[in-house]
C-alpha cells in the first residue's frame, strides 16, 4: 500500500513538474538579477548558467530517498559490505604513505576518511553524472527547500567567479554535490583545500579530495580514536522521552554510565563511563509499525560530527560500521 501511494505521489509530481519550464525559464531570469547583486558577474553567469536546464528526476530523487524508505539494517549491509572493504584496501594500498600521512597531519583515522569515501562514492567509482548547476537551479526553483539551494548556487558560481573550481568539470550527485566526498558549494568553500598547489581545487583527485575531507571532519570537531556508537539491547523501562528518531537534533544526552542503565548486560560494554551519548532508535520514523526499542544504539559526540556531514540516522552507523571493518582490515 505504501509503494503504491508513492508511485501515485511520483506520478502526479511529476507530471507537474513537467508542466513548469515557462515558470522555471521565468524563474531563471529573475535569479540572474538576483546572482548578480552577489558578486557574480555577468560574465561568469553567462558562461556558467547558459545551458541550465529543468531537470524532472532531480525532484523524484529528493522525494524518494533511501534515507527515507530503507530499514537500519538494510541500509547499513548495503554500505558495509566485505566488497566494500575489499575496495577500500585496493585504494589504500595504492595510496598508503599520502593516506597515511593525511591521517597524521589532520588527526583523522584514514579509516573514517576510506568509510566516507566508501558510502558517498564507491572509493570514486560514482561521483554522479548529474550537471551540478542544473540540479542546484531545480531544487532552488522548487519550494521544498528552495531557501537552502539558492545559497548553494549562489556560492558555486562565487567559486567559479574566484576561479576556485572549473565549471567544466561540475558533474556530481542530484542534489548539487560533487567529489569523491560529495562535497556541497558552502562546504567546498569553508573546508575544501588545494593541497597540491596548483591553483584549483580538484575534488576528484586524491590529494585534494581526501585533504579536504580530513580537513572538513577536524574541524567540526572529530576526535580521533573516539568511539562513534554502541548497539544496545533496550530494557523496556526506557524512557520515552530518551529516545532519538530523528537526526535533526539529539535531545536528552547524558554520560554513559546514566544511559546504560537502560541496556541488558550493561556491564559488558568497555565504555568509558563519562563519555556523552544519546539513544536512537531509527526505524521509528520511517518503517510502519516498527519496535520502539529495536534496533536502538547509544551514540557519542563523534556520530555527531557524521550528523553533520550527512543529517541521516543511518548514514552515520553505515559510516561507523564501515570505519570499524576498516579498522580490523588494514
């Protein structure tokens, strides 16, 4: 019944969608005049914007993410499969002394850095074929969330302006990222580096890629050889009101040791007790009739950080679980 309400959902989308290039072509010169109060000039949003175009599945994508439909379980075998780690050892290995001395320099395990990659991805394999100002032009037209993606577009073509990033080269993911990160325009800007000096930043070449990753997690905060999470076993006199299913904000954080007062075997976790954590329990918001309390974790201030970089409950225990596999395959 849920797949057919959501084909049903697809179907009339897009059909409307399909129904607004006047509105979208309108749109687009309302947001030149917009773009060039902001420090872009004609020039640049000729050459850049001149053959962005409406594009339909950019919209079906944002409705229908795996975020929202797949199961914890599902999702994470998916993303930490033994080929993944299989890949991932191929890459290290033919990268070890720059990967390794990225992991020194910026105080980032290479495991987390290969997991990222890994997820976001498959270690460069797909870095998406999508032509990023178009897809950003599409979702800032659209209401959903047209406030976000119009800043987004605005600093990518800044960034071309600056002759930062060549806009020849921008394809990526449907929704505006691009790299073997995913890096978003105000991510590129804040955290992406050219660190080997050649004046442009190449975010799918190994150097700046992974330099600007380890720089983009060190600086929110990652602290390196913290835990990320616990899988747990819920005692059913757990509070309600302790429980996380939603990534926007964890609420109700406290030290381990209060937590754990809600687990079976709470005595088997090697925990450091003051450690700050929160409990979530992902399936709630998205599986009909799922278990409150099943599958549940506690996770630290480094699961946070992950929050940041991609704000899904379940991309942040694939990264960490795939961070783990790294660590015992290395």
């Amino acid at each position: 019944m849920i797949r057919y309400f959501i084909i049903l959902f697809l179907f009339f989308t897009n059909s409307t969608l399909y129904a607004n290039d006047d509105s979208f072509n309108n749109w687009l010169k309302n947001f030149k005049v917009y773009a060039l109060k902001n420090n872009i000039s004609e020039l640049t949003f000729n050459m850049a914007m001149s053959d962005v175009v409406f594009l339909p599945k950019v919209i079906k994508y944002d409705r229908f993410q795996p975020e929202f439909y797949e199961d914890t379980k599902t999702y994470i075998s998916k993303r930490s499969s033994n080929q993944k780690v299989k890949q991932g050892k191929k890459l290290y290995n033919s990268n070890e002394s720059f990967i390794n001395s990225i992991d020194n320099k910026f105080s980032v395990e290479k495991n987390l850095l290969l997991a990222l990659m890994g997820i976001e991805t498959n270690f460069g394999t797909y870095v998406g074929k999508m032509d990023i100002l178009s897809s950003l032009a599409t979702l800032s037209f659209d209401e959903r969330r047209s406030e976000f993606f119009t800043k987004e577009l605005i600093t990518i073509l800044q960034l071309i302006e600056s002759e930062k990033i060549d806009h020849n080269i921008l394809y990526g993911s449907w929704a505006g990222a691009f790299g073997y990160f995913q890096f978003m325009p105000s991510t590129i800007e804040k955290y992406a580096l050219d660190y080997d000096k050649n004046d442009i930043i190449e975010l799918k070449s190994i150097k700046d890629s992974f330099a600007s990753a380890a720089n983009y997690i060190n600086k929110i905060g990652w602290k390196k050889n913290q835990p990320c999470f616990v899988k747990v076993n819920l005692t059913k006199n757990v509070p309600k009101k302790l429980l996380n299913t939603s990534a926007k904000k964890l609420h109700n954080k406290n030290k381990f040791k209060v937590l754990k007062q809600y687990v079976e075997d709470k005595e088997s976790y090697l925990i450091d007790k003051d450690l700050i954590g929160a409990i979530i329990t992902p399936d709630k918001d998205i599986i009909p009739n799922a278990e409150n309390l099943e599958p549940a974790y506690i996770v630290f201030e480094n699961y946070e950080k992950i929050l940041q970089w991609n704000r899904s409950l379940r991309f942040g225990l694939a990264v960490c679980t795939l961070k783990g596999k790294f660590e015992n395959a290395l």
